[in-house]
C-alpha cells in the first residue's frame, strides 16, 4: 500500500510551515528525501525541518559543504542537512564523512538524494517539489518577474517503507492545503 499525499504551497513562508508540520512527526533514524531542480524549495523546506526540530544553528544551503549537522536545542535528535548532489558516490562517502553525530539517532534529510542514499534506510520519505507552472505554457515572463504572480509548488509526499505506513500523510497534507 502506497502512502502518498499531493499537496499546493502557495508561498515560501507555507513551504516553512510545511517543514515545521513534518517535523512534527519526524524521530530519530528518519530519512527524508527532497527532489525538485535549483530554486524548487528544498532548502526552504529544510529551514522548516530545522525550527519544528528545535535545532541550532540557520538552516542555509550547503552548497559549500556536503554535509551540516544542527544538534538539537530541546532534547530531540540532531539534524542532518546533507547536499547529495555533491556526494558524487552516494551512501560509502556519507559514511565516510565522519560526522560527529549518530545518524540512528538522528534526522537525515538529503536535497537531490534520488538515486545516491536510499540504502541508509529501509525506510524513507520522499518529498518530490515541483514549480507549478501558470497553465499550459506556464508563466509568461512577465508574469515570472511580477511580484503579486504567486510562485506554487506541487509537493507530493511518498512515505516507502514500514516506518510510513502508519502516517497519515493525508492528513497532514489536509491540515496544510
Ligand atoms: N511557493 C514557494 N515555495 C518555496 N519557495 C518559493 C516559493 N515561491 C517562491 N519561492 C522562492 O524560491 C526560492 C527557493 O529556494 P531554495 O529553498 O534555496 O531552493 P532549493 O534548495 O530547492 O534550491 C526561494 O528564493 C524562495 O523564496
Ligand atoms: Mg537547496
């Protein structure tokens, strides 16, 4: 049985609120899987993540560094925030990091992990964000660059693995749609 919701992000301040309603039933050994092209959100996402966690530390884009870990403030499990796309060989270089932190014990979310880190977890959660565009041709340019042209996201939510069946992903999309 697949655990899927689908849901629309109007702005970047919901697409934080969104982080901040997923972190609220995240544990420590999560692994959280964000796809979506430059730009899409994921970081945005991820600074959510941060803040529902109670972690330290300004959630920013680790473009500069393969991985940051923000330890908890309250308590909770740490957060890793890893940019896979710069993990060229996937899982062996994540464990070859030598970060300071358990990840068992921690949450591990991976921007551009497709393909390079599902095998750290039997279980996983995919957020997939995609830009919705403005109808068929989607925005014109014009409307690109109008600022009152609200910029959505899709951001369909996979839970994969036993650790999500339990989830209501529904729900929780529900209560931010
Ligand atoms: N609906 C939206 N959701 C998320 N970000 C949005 C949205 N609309 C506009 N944005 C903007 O898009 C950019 C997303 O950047 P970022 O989160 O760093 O993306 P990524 O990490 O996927 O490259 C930010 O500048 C943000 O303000
Ligand atoms: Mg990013």
């Amino acid at each position: 049985m697949g655990n899927a919701a689908t849901l629309t992000v109007p702005d970047p301040a919901a697409m934080q609120e969104l982080g901040r309603t997923l972190a609220t039933v995240l544990r420590p050994g999560d692994l959280v899987l964000l796809s979506g092209e430059l730009g899409a959100g994921k970081t945005t996402l991820t600074r959510g993540l941060g803040e529902g966690l109670g972690v330290r530390g300004a959630v920013t884009s680790p473009t500069f560094v393969i991985a940051r870990v923000h330890p908890s403030l309250v308590g909770g499990p740490a957060l890793v925030h890893v940019d896979a796309y710069r993990l060229g060989g996937g899982l062996d270089q994540m464990e070859d990091l030598d970060l300071d932190v358990s990840l068992p014990d921690s949450v591990i979310v991976v921007e551009w992990g497709e393909g390079k880190v599902e095998g750290l977890s039997e279980s996983r959660l995919e957020v997939r964000i995609e830009r919705a565009l403005g109808g068929e041709e989607g925005l014109s340019l014009e409307q690109d660059l109008d600022p009152d042209v609200p910029d959505v996201r899709t951001v369909t939510l996979d839970g994969i693995g036993p650790r999500w069946a339990d989830v209501d992903l529904g729900a929780l999309a529900a209560a931010r749609a």
